[in-house]
C-alpha cells in the first residue's frame, strides 16, 4: 500500500538538527511527493532558508500549496514557520557564514551572462560555497572514527558508480600510496556484487552516491550489512538509501540538480581522509602526514636496490 502523509505526535522542532532528524525518522511513513520534497529540503538548507516559497518549489518541481502543507504535516502552522527554523542554521553557524554566503550571491549575481568566462566564475564561487558548507558540516570524530577503520580494516573495499567513479578512483589511489590493501569494487566484467561477497567484519567498505543513487553502489552496501562489514558512506543527505546502516556517515549537500554538479567538496573530503589516515599510519612523524606519490615510491626502491647491490660487492 502507499504510503500516507501523518503528523509526527513528536513535538514540532524549534531548531535545524531537530527537523532534520524528525523528517529522516518519519520518511519512510510519506508519500511519495513529500518524500521529493523531503529529500529537496535536506540537501538544499541554504535555499530552503534564504529564498522565496515560489523559488523554492519551481527548484523542488512542486506547487507552493504541497510546501505548506508539507509543513503543516509536521506540526507547523505553515511554510514560513518550517522556513524560520532553517533560518536559525544559518543564524547560528560559524561566525561570518552568513556575510560570507550574502557575498558569495552577490558575486554571483554580478556575473551574470558574462559568457564562458562567467560560466566559470559562477562554477568557482558554487564550488566555494559547497566547501565552506563542508568545512561547517564535517566532524571531527567522524574523520577519526573513519581514519581508525581505514587502518584497522584487512582489505579496504570501495564503491563509486557514475558521477562518484572518479571519487572512488581517487580514494583507491591514495589509500593504495599508504600501503592499504584497496579493492575497488569497478561495474567492469559485471562482477562487482560477486566481489563484495567476499568482505568479512574485518574489511571496510567506502560507499560513495548521490542523487540519483547508482543502484549496484545500494546493492553492494546491502551485501556489507549481509557481511557485517562496516560502512564508511559519503553521500548527499540523511535520507540517501546508504545512510541507514552507515557506521560512519558523511553528507555533503548539493546545491541543485544541473550538469554543473561540481565535484570540489566530495573529492576535498576524500583528501582529508587519506590525510588523517596517513596520520594513524605515521605516529612519530613532527609534520603534517603525507600521502607518497608513485615516482617517490619508485626513486626509494631503486635506492633500495643500489644500496643492497654496494652492500652484497663489499662481502
């Protein structure tokens, strides 16, 4: 049977995480134009508290009167009652986050059909925004929870289909440069759900999707539950298909559904993380950890291998 639109007998929230969370709780019991709209306000926090209720559904492909009631689904008078608690996000983030946003749509507004040129400012000021929401959104005992199972983990798989595939393949490479054992678990040969099959409690896997989730990237999370193996998700939203059974879960919220989906703050965020493993895996360095590159990696072993040959002439 479909599901129906009930208000939650919680109390209506009075500020950001606690609508976030209630609407996370109650999205399975929605129908499915609210659960559009559910999925549209917690990706897009930013918009939901700074523009128009009109905008706000010609963005979320809906009518002004679904938004309403949608709010009132939740125990609130009405969209501005909702749109008020967004707002407070906003209100009480790091100082100078909003002047900073104000800023950035003001550069953004300036710029206007400005042809390629402005094609691309417009893309480097998104990308600055999506980081500074990264920076406010991620935290620190998740980068450490995540950096212990890295370490920890016998085999490190990871999962990335369609726009995610070059995270994962990014994720792959530096982890591999650390000395991790990386299996990347690529749609090639069709044999990818077969290769997750394999994980135990003791591996990890990294799950990487948004919107629209890659169904074998789902599958193959599933598999891991199956297999108790821990999951490290980085996807858009608390309500994404990978963020139930995620033993560590990253969001990193996008900005609109266009081609222009920029990758900056999901491949930022996988950099971070290789760091902080690096830092697990170099206890006694007294310097930022590093990742080495391959032609560092090859420059040591021919070292090596002169230094073995100088020592095997002497004897």
């Amino acid at each position: 049977m479909p599901a129906k639109d009930k208000r939650p007998t919680s109390p209506t929230p009075k500020n950001y995480e606690g609508i976030v969370n209630l609407i996370t709780r109650e999205y399975p019991h929605l129908s499915a134009g609210f659960q559009q709209i559910a999925r549209f306000f917690t990706q897009n926090p930013n918009i939901i508290a700074l523009e128009s209720i009109n905008s706000i559904a010609a963005q979320c492909g809906t009518h002004p009167s679904s938004l309403v009631r949608f709010a009132q689904n939740f125990g609130y008078s009405g969209f501005k009652q909702l749109q008020a608690v967004f707002q407070t996000r906003l209100a009480t983030a790091a100082p100078g986050f909003r002047e900073r946003l104000s800023a950035l749509e003001g550069e953004l507004s300036r710029n206007e059909e400005r042809g390629n040129l402005g094609h691309l400012r417009q893309l480097v000021v998104r990308d600055i925004a999506a980081l500074q929401d990264l920076l406010e959104g991620v935290a620190e005992q998740d980068l450490e929870a995540t950096a212990r199972l890295l370490v920890k983990a016998e085999t490190i798989y990871i999962a990335g289909q369609l726009r995610s595939e070059p995270i994962a393949s990014f994720l792959r490479y530096v982890l591999t440069m650390l000395g991790r054992r990386v299996v990347l678990l690529d749609p090639a040969g069709g044999l990818a759900q077969e290769m997750a099959a394999t994980m135990t409690s003791r591996d990890v896997l990294v799950a990487i999707a948004f919107r629209h989730y890659a169904k074998e990237v789902i599958a193959i999370a599933d598999v891991a539950v199956s297999t108790s193996a821990p999951i490290i998700a980085i996807t858009d939203s608390q309500l994404s298909p990978l963020a139930k059974d995620a033993r560590v879960l990253f969001t990193v919220p996008e900005d609109e559904y266009t081609f222009s989906r920029s990758l900056a703050a999901p491949m930022c965020l996988v950099q971070c993380i290789a760091v902080a493993t690096a830092a697990l895996l170099q206890p006694g360095r007294d310097v930022t950890p590093r990742i080495p590159t391959v032609t560092e990696i090859a420059r040591d072993r021919t070292g090596d291998s002169k230094r073995r040959s100088k020592a095997s002439a002497k004897l």
